[in-house]
C-alpha cells in the first residue's frame, strides 16, 4: 500500500459556523483542489444544522475542527470550555450598525432598539453598550431585513459581506453617515478563526499542522484565483441546497478577501493578533462579558 494511501485514512471533519457561502472559501477550495488529500488528510466538510451546531458538534466529537468567531470562542473558554485557536484567518472585524437615522458614533445608539445577532459576535457592542452606559434595547432578529424593513427598529447589526448587501437587496438606500463600520471607531477585533479542542491538539498535533497548512494553501489561492473560487463556492452551495446567487457570493467573497489582511502589515498572516485579541479581551470584561481577564496563551497553546 502506497504511503500516500496511508494518509489518506486520517479522515476528520470540519464544521462551519453557518451554511455553505463565500465565508468560508478556503476551506472548499482546499478540499476540491485536493490539498487536504495532498496532506494526508480525508476531510469531511459538514455544515451545522439546527439541531446539531459547529459548537455541538465539536463537544460530542462529531468535529475535529471547527470555525469560531474570536468573541464567542472567548466566552467558551470563560466558561471552562478547552478550546486552541490554531488559525485565524480573518485579521479584521466585518460587524457594523446599519441605522434609519444618520449615526456620528456608537453613542449615537443610546435610547435606540437596536436589532442583533441571537449569538456570537453581538456580545461585542452589547459589551461597548454596557461600558459606555448606553441605553440600547437589543432585540434579537430570526429575520434579519424584515425587522428593519419594516421600522420595527431604530438600527441593526449586520455583517458587511452579507446583511448589508441583503439590505441593500431588500431596496434600502443607505447613506454612507447611516452606516457604522466597528474598525472605524477603534473596534477592529479578529473575527473567524479555526479552532480544535485541547485535548485534540495534544493527541492529533500532526493532523492539526497539516489541516492548517493546507487550508492557508487554500486561501492564498482564493485571494490569487477569485473569479475560480466562486465557481467552487457556488458547486458547495448546490451540493448543500443552499440558495444563493453569483452576485451575493461575489460581494462576500470581495468583503471577506479584504478580512484576511492585518489593518497595519496590509499582509495575510493567518495567525491571532495580540493587539487585536487584547482589545477584544479589554471591551468584554469591562462589559460583563467575561469574568476575568484570558490570557493568549489559554486562546493559542495547550
């Protein structure tokens, strides 16, 4: 049997933190090109469900790595979960405020109902919220452009390489002074990272080193082959049923290509900032979130 056979039987799985998109490109690419396999690897790609998410997954064993926001994976490890961020792609924060009236600053959002993301990356501004001693009634959204379509309320949360350009679907013209950018107004935190179990990473560090050289392979190549990268994405998307068009995938991919690169070195480092993780850590326990301070060696060693 050929050593390459061999490697091939280390079969993991891998769990995104939502359906198949653009978001998460260079794992599909790695996948169809065959970097995985030319690691060793026989990776399974499983999107999360209702009933079974990446978090889940990840706790019963079901997935080996699993995509995370830097926010919510902090809180995890605040709560005593084991988790290791072995990469973190996106370097920048996508998270922003789209608001019917004209914003000059996040206090822009006192005395206002301010729809939000049921998990994850909400508990930063309702972090900065509470530091600020703003009076934001967060209203958790199901359908994200109805509720704004419809004023139900003042302004909402939205990611800019999807909800923005769902709004703009949905025939909002938006001003530029309605629109806050949280890397505008010095909260420019890491986003999605991958992320793999404690006791995974002792036992399987091999495996980890391969499936994360190999999905950095499969980024640089989406950042080099765009145009190619769709056509993968959308062959993701009708495999998993999902619905979407090329134009909305084409925006994410744009907005998200834009993530990867570190605000200050303008390169794609693939590893978790210090400065960055630091903020993050600084905004969440002076909002309640976390009890105390974590340290980056809890986010990034064993």
């Amino acid at each position: 049997m050929a050593l390459g056979t061999v490697w091939a039987q280390k079969q993991v799985v891998y769990t995104p933190t939502w359906t198949a998109q653009a978001q998460f490109a260079g794992f599909y690419v790695a996948d169809a090109m065959g970097f995985y396999k030319d690691a060793g690897l026989d990776v399974v790609i499983k999107h999360p469900t209702a009933s079974s998410s990446g978090i889940n997954r990840l706790k019963k064993g079901e997935s080996q790595f699993v995509t995370l926001q830097l926010v919510p994976a902090m809180e995890m490890i605040d709560d005593g979960d084991q988790l290791v961020n072995v990469m973190q792609y996106f370097q920048q924060s996508g998270l922003m405020v789209v608001s019917h009236e004209p914003l000059k600053s996040f206090e822009s959002l006192n005395g206002k109902r301010v729809g939000r993301f049921r998990v994850g990356i909400s508990l930063l501004p309702i972090a900065l919220g509470r530091k600020l001693n703003l009076d934001i009634e967060w209203i958790p959204f199901a359908s994200h452009t109805n509720l704004y379509v419809s004023g139900a309320i003042d302004a909402t949360l939205a990611m800019n390489y999807n909800e923005l350009y769902q709004l703009k679907m949905a025939g909002q013209r938006l001003k530029k002074d309605q629109l806050l950018y949280m890397r505008d107004v010095g909260y420019n935190v890491p986003e999605d990272g991958l992320y793999v179990t404690k006791d995974y990473y002792k036992t399987h560090r091999t495996e980890v080193d391969q499936f994360v050289k190999a999905t950095i392979k499969g980024w640089e190549w989406v950042a080099a082959h765009p145009k190619e990268t769709l056509d993968i994405v959308m062959l993701y998307m009708r495999q998993t049923g999902t619905h979407s068009n090329l134009s909305a995938q084409q925006w994410m991919l744009d907005e998200c290509l834009k993530l990867l690169v570190h605000p200050k070195t303008g390169k794609r480092s693939y590893q978790l900032d210090p400065e960055g993780f630091d903020l993050t850590n600084q905004i969440l326990c002076e909002g309640g979130v976390l009890k105390k301070p974590i340290t980056y060696k809890q986010m990034t060693q064993p």
